[in-house]
C-alpha cells in the first residue's frame, strides 16, 4: 500500500508541475510558410496566442519579410527580410514584433540565429511603430547564436530586431501566458491531492 500511495503522490506531483510550466508558446516563425515571402506583415499564430511582426527599411517604410529554412541547418533558419541577398536582416532593415499577443500574454525572450564571427544581432524596446528612432538598447549578441531576454517592463510596445554588423535571423520568441484559471484550478487539484494522500498515509500508520 506505501507503494501505491508513493506513486499517488508522484503523480500528483507531476500534475502541479505540468501546471505551472504548461503556459509557454515559442514561435518559430516557419507558422506560415518555408522559404516564401511573407510581405510587410505576418501574424503567427501557436496555441491559440498569435504573434505580429513587420519588415520595416531603416530609413523608413516598409520591407518584406522572409520565413528563412535550411534543411539540416537551425541555425540558418528563421525570420528574414526579402531584400537581404541572403534573405536575412541586415543593418538596413529590422524586424518589429508588435506586443502584447492575442491574447495578452508576457513576452519572455527572442533567439537570434546565423550570427557568426564578424556579425552582430541587436534587440530593443520601443513604443513607436515602424522606426528604431529613440528605440532602447536591450540585447546584443556579438558571437555565436543566442537569445536575449525582455525585461518584464518592456511588455507594451514594440521589440524591434536589426543587425548591427553583416546579417542575422531571429529563430524564435518566446512568450509566457497569464495563469489559466484552468492551470491554477489543476495546480490547487495537485496541491490538494498530495496532502490528501499525506493526511491518508498518516493515518493508515497511526
């Protein structure tokens, strides 16, 4: 019987745990389409949380964006811009993702792909559309791949992405969803469930 409760509470366990982490939604940006244009404007959309992003010149007006794949090769995958000769962003243009999601969520981090030796990946806040004009620095990726997290002030507003030096992808963004009160009903379920099977336990051994 100790076994059968042990498992019980295992379980459980688990369930709370699947509860508090099963609120996140990564965009890989490949949700429309491989290897096409995908024009100035493309909502993604995974699990039901959709995602806007915008192709953008850096002297002003608007470019296409371009969903990047290479077989075999993530770190050659992501979202571009069509006029780069490598379909990638350049320290031209830039890529804008509009913030919040539908529906309202937290963003949490953006990945950046192909920055290698040489390159230069920048990300910033900004709550004006379609510029970098006084946009805040809050990421830079000078060597190799890697992400940047979004301060959790910097939730209302734009998250522009441009390279500094040479070209860049942005692979993927990241965003964490407000607790469902589905998620809080099954976490208080697993909480409750396990000092049920404790009190239980207790009692067979009394």
């Amino acid at each position: 019987m100790k076994y059968k409760f042990t498992i019980m509470i295992m379980a459980l366990a688990a369930m709370g745990v699947w509860a508090t982490q099963a609120n996140a939604v990564t965009f890989t940006f490949q949700e429309n389409g491989s290897n096409v244009d995908l024009g100035p404007t493309s909502t993604f959309t995974v699990g039901g949380f959709s995602l806007t992003a915008s192709g953008f010149l850096t002297s002003g007006g608007p470019t296409d964006l371009f969903a990047k794949f290479t077989l075999g090769n993530p770190t050659e995958t992501g979202l571009g811009t069509n006029i780069d000769t490598q379909k990638e962003v350049n320290t031209t243009d830039f890529i804008q993702l509009t913030l919040p999601t539908t529906p309202p969520s937290n963003f949490s981090m953006v990945l950046l792909a192909s920055v290698q030796s040489g390159e230069q990946a920048k990300v910033f806040f900004t709550t004006t559309p379609g510029t970098l004009t006084g946009a805040t620095l809050i990421g830079t990726i000078t060597n190799a791949d890697g992400s940047v997290t979004i301060p959790a002030g910097d939730q209302t507003g734009f998250i522009d992405i441009t390279a500094g030096a040479v070209n860049i992808l942005l692979a993927s963004a990241t965003i964490s969803t407000p607790d469902s009160g589905s998620a809080v009903a099954l976490l208080g379920i697993a909480l409750a469930g396990i000092e049920g099977v404790r009190r239980a336990f207790r009692a067979r051994k009394a």
